[in-house]
C-alpha cells in the first residue's frame, strides 16, 4: 500500500476524530472512538470503524448521528484535507472494546471457579 493512502488515512482518522470531539453538538451520538480509517485506492471511498460504548439503543443513536453528520463531517474533511477528491464516508462498528470487555468478564469468572473447586 502506498505511503499516500497511509498518510490520508491517518490524516482523515485525527480529522474526524477532532471534528466529532468539538464541532458535532448532535446529542445522539455518543462516547464513539474513531479506531481506523481504510481509504480506497482511488481514494473515493472511505471505511471509518467506530468503537461506540454504551447500551444497544445509544450505539444505534450513535450511529444514526452519525449518518446524520456524514455531510459535515465530509465537508469539514474537505477544508482541512488537500485532495483531489474528498471520499464518501462509511461508517462501521467495530466491536473490539466490547470483545475485550467480554474477554475479562469471562477470565473472571473462569478465576472464581477455579478458585472455589479447590
């Protein structure tokens, strides 16, 4: 893969992360963590992975803010970011703190059973 694309990449991931910190005021989105960005090629279309906490109904909220700011969120990319083209963004949930919280929840309880069969 080349530098370029990993250099927008990283570019769009801090962009958007900022940009969701301090200019979206859109109540349903969430506590979301912006985990990567993966960029076509032709740099036209854009993967964002979000790691969202919080219930089922809040990450659907959150989501559905986020499709909502997808516009902006573009928009604002498109100031910050000199290219050519500015990429269509797709949002996508990454489960990776949940895995990790379900992981630790399982060792836990494999710890007390081992611990009160003795």
């Amino acid at each position: 893969m080349s530098r370029r694309i990993n250099r927008v990449e990283e570019a769009c991931k801090e962009e958007l992360s900022e940009i969701l910190q301090r200019e979206v005021k859109d109540p349903r989105v969430g506590f979301v963590t912006i985990t990567k960005v993966k960029v076509t090629p032709d740099l036209r279309h854009a993967k964002v992975y979000v790691s969202i906490m919080g219930n089922e109904e809040e990450v659907e909220n959150s989501i559905a803010g986020l499709e909502s700011a997808k516009g902006y969120l573009r928009s604002h990319l498109g100031k910050h970011l000199r290219l050519k083209f500015l990429p269509e963004l797709e949002f996508l949930r990454e489960r990776i703190a949940e895995e990790a919280l379900r992981l630790n929840e399982i060792m836990r309880q494999v710890k007390e059973d081992v611990a009160g069969s003795d």
